[in-house]
C-alpha cells in the first residue's frame, strides 16, 4: 500500500504490486526516485508531479508512477469531498462487465465458463487461450456453439501468434462474429498490426502493453495499426495517463477500453475512469475473480444485471481493510 499523506490529514492510497509482480519490485525504486518529487508539494499540482515522474522513467516503472498519481487523485477527490468520478465529471453511474477467462484445461472448461456467465447476465466472455493456434480456434468454435449465436465473445490472444497464423485466427473468429480480436501479435509489432488490420473485418485491439507511455499511442493511431487503445493505471501510469488517452482516443472517435488493474484498488481507480468518460464500453473482471482481490471490503462485484455501480464514498471510495494490511505487513519504506 502507497500512501501519501497531506498536512491537512487526507490520506491518498493506492496498492502497488499484483499476483504477477510482487510490490517488493517497485516499492524501494518508488520510495528513492518519486518520493523526493511529493514531499512538501501541493498535492493538486498533479499535472506538474506526473511530468517529474515521466522523467524519472528510466529510475522507476509505470506501475510505481501509477500508484503515486492514484493517490494523488485519492487525495483530490477526498479534499473535494466527491466520489473520483463525480470530481473528474461523471458520464455515467454504471458500466457492464465482462468475464476474462484464465488460460483452461479444456474446451469443454471454456464452454461451461461462459455459459455460466451469460447465464449470470454479464455483458461478455474474453477468451485467453493457450496459444497454439489451431487449438485456440477449436477453443472460440465450442464456446460459440454452447453460449448461441447471440452472447457477445472477445479473443484476447496474448501476443502468441506469427503473422500467418494471427490472420488465420482472426478469419475464423471473424466467421464466429466474435467482437473484437486482441494482441495476436507481438507487443511491439506496429508493422504487423497495420497489415493484419487491413485484411480483417473484425476490430484489432493493441497498445495493452506497446512498449512506452502516453506518447507511444501516437504511431499506433496514425497508421492505424489499432481500433482501440487499450491501458489500465498499472501499465500506463496512473489515472491521469488514462484520462489523457480516453481524450486522445475520443478525438479519432475511438473507444479506450480499459484493462483490468492488477489489483483491487487499482481496480477501484479504473472504474472511476472508466465512469467518467463516453468513449468505452466495458469493465474487464479477469478470472479467477477471487484472486485479483485483496484487502478491500465490500470489493467490485457485478449485480444481477452484469453492471459495477460507481462508488459513493469520497475519493477511490473503497473500505480498505487496514487491519489486515497491518497484520501482513513485512516491512515499511519511507
Ligand atoms: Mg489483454
């Protein structure tokens, strides 16, 4: 847990560290090269703090630069006495959420899966598949058997494919009416993306993890190597890196759709985001949902109807279970 505290008492807090990277990675980086640049500033010069960070970029990750400007805005919100989005501005109260598989065993295992969401009302199931091609069609083809013609499906493909076999997947997908078809190829393979794109019906979804910040959206965009761009506060930087590229996206009448945030209260940040902007559909709840939930009372959870509410306590809004952080805690850097 970052915190960062003013002189009027507001907390601002965010989590740094997921299932993948543990927070030990970031934490020291975070407390030698960001801290110096928080201490004794006004906290509301936010814009001019997220510079400083940038230029730190070669000292620290995204992901620490992401936890220092969640608790910025933690703190901005609070002070105004508004749940995060109302202080952003408010698009809406609601947003649907869709189910994001773990990689399974079996095809079968898929097709139960998104069964059962369908059934539970969420708006869509994404698939993450192993990775060998053809296995990873005969995957998309039972779950589109067993959900119907109907449900709506997303490939998430985690960078795993060569060109000649990502143009193979996506034309099945596309005959499948999945709805969008995500990082086939590799990360950085901007070249790659712009021809797949042109040969493809169905959107191509990059830039989860294009190498770079903020500006590396820029060549995405202007060879229109991508239908969306895609982030989450982890990866790229915290809020304001997101709510500069949901503006940048809404320019080029693209939606922005977030990844899910690693963690709980990164989670907590995307949502606040994600309800204060036009351009993007969905909220991700990558599975096992249990999993990616940690420390947080009353955490995200869909209602009956597939929908996350936006939270009405001020700042992030969450219940942050400080006793079990202090009762974890294996040390502290300051
Ligand atoms: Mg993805």
């Amino acid at each position: 847990m970052v915190t960062i505290r003013t002189d009027d008492g507001i907390e601002g807090h965010a989590f740094l560290g997921s299932a993948m990277f543990p927070a030990d990675q970031d934490g020291p980086s975070l407390v030698r090269a960001l801290k110096p640049l928080v201490i004794g500033r006004d906290p509301r010069d936010r814009e001019a703090i997220y510079a400083a960070m940038q230029k730190r970029g070669r000292y620290v990750t995204l992901r620490a630069i992401g936890a220092v400007d969640v608790a910025l805005w933690d703190i901005a919100a609070k002070a105004s006495g508004q749940p995060l989005y109302k202080h952003l501005g408010a698009y809406r109260e609601s947003i649907p959420a869709y189910a994001s598989s773990a990689v399974l065993a079996s095809r079968e295992a898929y097709a139960e899966e998104a069964v059962g969401f369908r059934d539970g009302g969420w708006a869509a199931y994404k698939i993450h598949p192993p990775g060998p091609w053809q296995e990873d069609i005969e995957i998309c083809r039972a779950v589109r058997a067993a959900v119907g013609p109907e449900y709506r499906l997303m490939l998430d493909s985690t960078w795993s494919y060569k060109y000649e076999h990502a143009i193979k997947v996506g034309r099945a997908i596309e005959q499948l009416g999945f709805y969008w078809y995500e990082d086939p190829l590799a990360d950085d393979d901007l070249m790659g993306c712009i021809k797949l794109r042109e040969k493809l019906d169905i959107p191509l979804m990059a830039t989860e993890y294009s190498p770079g910040g903020f500006t590396n959206y820029a060549p995405w965009i202007l060879n229109k190597a991508t239908d969306y761009l895609r982030g989450d506060v982890a990866v790229k930087g915290g809020i304001t890196a997101l709510l500069k590229t949901a503006h940048l996206a809404e320019a080029f009448a693209m939606n922005f759709e977030i990844h899910h945030g690693g963690n709980s209260l990164n989670n907590w940040a995307n949502l606040h985001v994600a309800l204060s902007i036009p351009n993007t559909q969905f909220f991700e709840v990558l599975l096992p949902a249990q999993a990616q939930k940690y420390a947080i009372a009353d955490d995200l959870e869909p209602d009956a109807q597939g929908l996350i509410h936006a939270p009405s306590g001020p700042g992030l809004g969450a219940t942050i279970d400080f006793e079990l952080i202090r009762a974890k805690t294996i040390g502290t850097l300051s």
